[in-house]
C-alpha cells in the first residue's frame, strides 16, 4: 500500500526532506530502495540518513504491505513484533489472544485475519538483514 513517509514511525521532517529530494515520496518506493543491504548503503550515502535507521524504515515498510494489518499495527508492536521475520515467527492463536485482551474483542481482528498476516509475512520476507560483524580476535 502506497502511504506517504511520514506515517512512519520516528520519522523526522529532516528524514523526510531528505527521502524526498532523493526521489523517494512513499513507503513503496523505500522498501524498494532499502531492501538490500548495499541499497541502502547507497541512499544513506545520499541522504545522511544512517543504513540502520532506513533498515528500521524498511521493517516498517514492510508491515505496512500486510494487508489487513495496518489498523492493528500500533497494537501488534507492542508486542514486540518490528520486523516480517517476527510476525512470521507468531504463533497465530496466541497473537489473536493478545490482541483480544488488548483491544477488546470487538475491536480486535479476527483469528483467521491474523492467520493471513503470518502467512502474508511469509511471502513478503525480501529485506536483507546486515551480515554480523565478525569478532575481532584479543591478543593477550
């Protein structure tokens, strides 16, 4: 779903600014430009926004593609789901359970509904994660 930056979480005017000079007017076109590591390597260097802020913008991104989801999605992250790889990692009961006892059941979406987003997040998984740091070996 095509949003405009700024319905992204902690996003600043200045990020803003700069995405936008960049040619980037909508969370789709950021998910595209920040789903490879070496993508967004590349648009930090063009916007001074760090590669781990536009990696949590591309996480954002991409929960926002769930269909059905946006609605709950303040409420989903407070239970700790960021990123696609968490969402796909929910167990689909327990998270319709959560969300129950959060939002109340009448405002709360439906089992199945919450069954699709897992099984959307499996689909969706396309951002690459940074590779780890290799540890750098202490001669004592």
């Amino acid at each position: 779903m095509y949003r405009t930056l700024e319905y992204l979480r902690g996003i600043s005017d200045s990020d803003v600014r700069r995405l936008r000079a960049a040619g980037i007017n909508h969370t789709n076109q950021l998910v595209h430009k920040t789903s490879l590591e070496v993508d967004r390597k590349r648009l930090s260097k063009r916007t001074g926004i760090s590669t781990e802020r536009l990696l949590e913008f591309a996480h954002q991104c991409m929960l926002m593609e769930i269909s059905g989801m946006e609605r709950h999605l303040q409420a989903v992250r407070r239970f700790g789901v960021e990123t696609i790889k968490d969402l796909r990692a929910q167990d689909a009961d327990d998270l319709h359970r959560k969300l129950i006892d959060a939002v109340g059941l009448a405002g709360a979406p439906r089992r199945s509904d919450v069954q699709y987003w897992i099984s959307q997040a499996s689909a969706l998984d396309i951002i690459e994660e940074p590779e780890p740091t290799p540890a750098i070996p202490v001669v004592k």
